[in-house]
C-alpha cells in the first residue's frame, strides 16, 4: 500500500520482499508441490526454504500460518473482504483518533476499490453454501454472501479472468482471478517507476547520518529517508526487536499485544446433505458439480449480553486440493481406521470427504500473546492461548450443528484433541497503535514511538503498516482493516 501510494506522489520507493514473485501457474495443487513449497520452522528447528512460499510458525504455544512472496499473505489468502464493526475501534488499545477523524470509513473505500471487492453472483446455488444454510439453521441463523477480492466477471481487456470456482484460493490462484496485492497495489507502485527487488530479507534498521539504514541479508544496506516496515505482525516485529538489539530506542511494550483474531478451522465430517467442499484445483483434478470461491457465505452468532467480543462468525470453506492426502492420515491419528479406509477407497471427490463441511471461525481473543527474539528466532510466548474462552464457543457451536447434521466434529489436525496449539492465519499484533510510547509502538498514523525521552515524539520517517499495528482482535478476517490503516497512514504522511 505504501509503495503504492508513494510512488503515485512521485517519490523513489524500493520494496524488499523477502520471498519470491509467484504468478498464475505456480501455485500447488498436489501435496508433494506443497511439501517442496513448505517452510516449517519453530525454536531451533527449520525445516524448507526460509524464504518458502507458505510458512508454518510452529510454536510450543501457537502455530501460525502466513505467506511469504511479492504479495505476502494475499498470495495464499482465502480472499474474505470484511469491514471491521466500529465498536473495535473504540476496545482497549486503540488510538481514539480513529474513531474520532473519520478517515477510517474513505480508507475502507479506498482498499475496497483497489481491491476490487465484490460478492460471489452465484453464492447461494453453489452446494457448500446451502449446507452452510443447514448448519446456520440449527443456530435460528440465516447465511449471508461474503465479499472477496476475486474477479467474477472478468476482464479480457485488462488480462484478468473469472474465477472458475476451482474452490483452491488459499492455495494459492493459479487462474489469476484473485486480486492479490502483487496484482493491484504492487502492479500500481510498478506503474509508478518503484524499484521491486525480491528474495532480499532485511535483517534490521539503523539509524544513518541523514535517515535510516535498512540491512538486508548478504546485500549492502540501502539508505532511506522514509523506511515503512509492512512485514507482517511477525516479520515487523521481528525486525524492530533486533533493531532495538543493535540500539534502536523503541517502545518496552514492542512484541506484546499477539492476537489470533480468535481464528480457528474446524471441520464438520461426512454430513447428511451434499456438500461438495474439496477443491478441485486449476487444472481440475476431477470432474464434480461446481465448487466456488473458497468461502462465500458467512452467518454470525451474536455475543453474550452486550458483549461484542463474544460474538463469532462462521465461514464456509474448502479443502484446498493440496491437502486431499492428508485427510486419511489425520483420521489415522486421531484413531478413526474406519473412517480413513473409507476416505482412501472413495477418494476425495466421492462421498465421506465430498460431505465434509470446512468451517473458518472468526472471533475474538485477549490479544495476550508476546514475541521475543530468543537465540535470534522469534518466539511467541502465550502459555494460556488455547483457553481462550472463545474456542469452546465456537466448539459449542459448531458441534451442535454438525451432530444435528450426523456428521462428525472435528478441529484442525495441527492441533492435538483437546486443540492445543491453536493454530492461526491471522496474525495480529507486535507493534501495536497506542497513546504513547507506553502504551504503544506507533501512533495512530503508524509512525514509530521515539522511546528515547519522554516527549512523545516519533522516529522521524520510521513507519510501520501491517497487521503488526492492530492492537486487538478485530473479530473478522483482517485484511481489509489491515489495507485500510495502510491507507489512512498514507493519507496522513506528510
Ligand atoms: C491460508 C490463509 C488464508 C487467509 N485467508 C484470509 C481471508 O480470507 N481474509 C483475510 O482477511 N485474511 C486472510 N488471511 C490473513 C491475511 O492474509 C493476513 O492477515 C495478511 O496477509 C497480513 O498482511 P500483512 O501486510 O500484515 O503481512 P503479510 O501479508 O504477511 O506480508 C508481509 C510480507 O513481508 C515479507 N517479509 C517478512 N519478513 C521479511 C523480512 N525480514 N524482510 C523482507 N520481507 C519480509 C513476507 O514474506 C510477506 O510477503 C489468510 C492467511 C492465510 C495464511
């Protein structure tokens, strides 16, 4: 976003990206192509690629799941668009300037726009959709159509095709109809002369004669006026703790504030109504009745009393082509022989796995968890993670409806049966909005703290815009809002 932004008003920008540049075709649709695209990495163990397109944070606490490549997590994200409710903005943590200037609402827009958000036309026919209804229904619960960041339409003109409903969007799109960020905001700093220079990781920040230094791992550093940090909640992070190391004064609350955005998937197995959940991947792996998006129906099951936080969206989804192998060995794990030789004879386009439901739920969590750097790895520290009272929530809620639908509940296989670790694909947090220094990394415009005096300035030209700055779950998919503080950031640079 800043890139963009910047180039746009003319000035020099160069964005490092630490993974490569993936186009339309590279994205897996086999488990081997995944396993060989795979980076697995937690205490001192790393397994794959550092800079491998999907990487898996394996903690002792909590797992998460992020992308790595020009366009980071919107590589391999399952494209969900939502607006955050504005009662987040007013939670413990946030800056009362969002609320109160309003420029949150026109940058909203603007992400909308670039990111050419729209619904699925055909949402309520596809098959996964109607049993989401079911699941809803046991709940008094009507489902409504998601947004996404997908092409529907298409656009001969402009190279863009539809989505043909291939149902494998966190797998990544090899139909070229999601509208990552190296397709809309990145093609937009492009266009506007940015220098994009790939596989070049930065290791940390310093303080030059005249702005900033960026190290970047074997390359000279590059020298900057305005540096804009936008490497995710754990690469942001990561790089201001090992900034601080080598003398950078920064906020003593940088590292806190790790939220999961009370994301969780879980799986409702071998329901009584057709589900057609697997996807079937670009190019097809098998002939079945039409997929869709990966999500494209939500319902909402309120809070408790007044309270906000307790409320839980549940999303339908799929199960990306590339992990079909999988299903039977985690059946096998969890000591369901019988159901695993069903899904071996049958296949996954057949019968037990064709009627299983994908849920994502989306919620809300204390935001609790804390990164350190420990022996120069980033560590997340959140003892209490999975007794977030939400997960039993969403337990409670999904369970009851599959076991209305005589269908089996099931968590995500990375997590043992009690769900510990959580896993997560929404990382928030790190370098949290506050007031102050105390309270937070950065300010409302995601300018740096200055924690050298007590005046409250800020490292002149030190930014940070990712979700890194989100100081709260937000209780839905986040990156709009994460888009949308890019924006309103930019609009406030000066
Ligand atoms: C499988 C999956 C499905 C998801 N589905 C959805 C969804 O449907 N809707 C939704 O809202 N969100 C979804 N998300 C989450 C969403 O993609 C992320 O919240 C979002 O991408 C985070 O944006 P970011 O800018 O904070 O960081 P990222 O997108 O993670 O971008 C950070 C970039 O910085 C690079 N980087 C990291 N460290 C360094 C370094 N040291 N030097 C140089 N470069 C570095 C990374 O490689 C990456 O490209 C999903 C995520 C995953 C993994």
């Amino acid at each position: 976003v800043a890139a963009a932004r910047l180039a746009e008003r003319g000035r020099r920008v160069c964005l490092l990206e630490m993974g490569s540049s993936y186009h339309p075709g590279d994205f897996p649709n086999y488990f081997l192509e995944i396993t060989r695209m795979l980076r697995v990495a937690g205490g001192r163990f790393g397994l794959g690629k550092r800079n491998n397109l999907f990487q898996l944070h394996a903690g002792k606490d909590i797992h998460v799941l992020r992308g790595c490549g020009l366009g980071g997590g919107s590589l391999i994200n399952a494209a969900v668009a939502m607006r955050a409710d504005e009662h987040v903005f007013s939670m413990p943590g946030w800056p009362d300037e969002i609320i109160a200037d309003g420029l949150i609402n026109a940058a909203y827009e603007l992400a909308e726009g670039m990111l050419r958000v729209s619904p699925c036309p055909d949402a309520a026919g596809l098959t996964k959709f109607r049993a989401l209804e079911r699941t809803a229904a046991v709940h008094g619960q009507a489902v409504t159509p998601l947004q996404l960041t997908i092409n529907f339409t298409g656009n001969a003109a402009a190279d863009r095709p539809a989505c043909n409903y291939c149902g494998n969007c966190w797998a990544g799109c090899n139909v070229g109809a999601k509208n990552t960020l190296a397709d809309t905001y990145i093609a937009a700093a492009v266009d506007n002369g940015a220098d994009i220079r790939i596989n070049s990781e930065v290791s940390h920040i310093n303080e030059g004669s005249d702005g900033w230094l960026v190290n970047v791992v074997d390359a000279e550093p590059i020298a900057a006026k305005v540096v804009v940090l936008g490497a995710g909640s754990l690469g942001s992070t990561e790089i201001l703790l090992r900034s601080q190391q080598h003398g950078l004064a920064v906020s003593p609350s940088l590292g806190e504030g790790f939220s999961a955005n009370g994301d969780a998937m879980l799986f409702g197995y071998d329901v009584d109504v057709p589900v057609n959940g697997v996807a079937t991947g670009h190019p097809a792996r098998a002939k079945t009745e039409t997929v869709g998006p990966n999500s494209a129906g939500s319902f909402t099951i309120e809070g408790n009393g007044d309270d906000p936080r307790s409320r839980v969206i549940i999303e339908e989804g799929v199960l990306a082509s590339v992990l079909t192998a999988l299903a039977p060995v985690s059946m096998l794990r969890r000591g369901r022989v019988g159901n695993a030789i069903k899904c071996l004879l049958q296949g996954p386009y057949k019968g037990a796995l064709n009627n299983t439901q994908t849920f994502f739920a989306v919620s809300h969590d204390a935001a609790s968890g804390c990164m350190r750097l420990e022996n120069d790895r980033l560590n997340i520290a959140w003892p209490d993670a999975c007794e977030q009272p939400v997960y039993e929530r969403i337990d409670e809620i999904l369970s009851t409806s599959v076991e209305a639908m005589g269908g089996r509940y099931a968590r995500n296989p990375l997590s043992d049966g009690a769900g510990k670790p959580p896993v997560t694909a929404h990382p928030l947090g790190g370098c949290k909005m506050g007031k102050d220094r105390t309270s937070g990394v950065v300010d409302h415009r995601c300018r740096v703290f200055d924690a050298s005096n007590d005046n409250g300035e800020v490292h002149k030209g030190l930014y940070v815009c990712d979700g890194a700055v989100i100081p709260s779950s937000l209780g839905v998919n986040p990156l709009l809002t994460i888009t949308a503080l890019a924006e309103r950031a930019m609009m406030l640079m000066e």
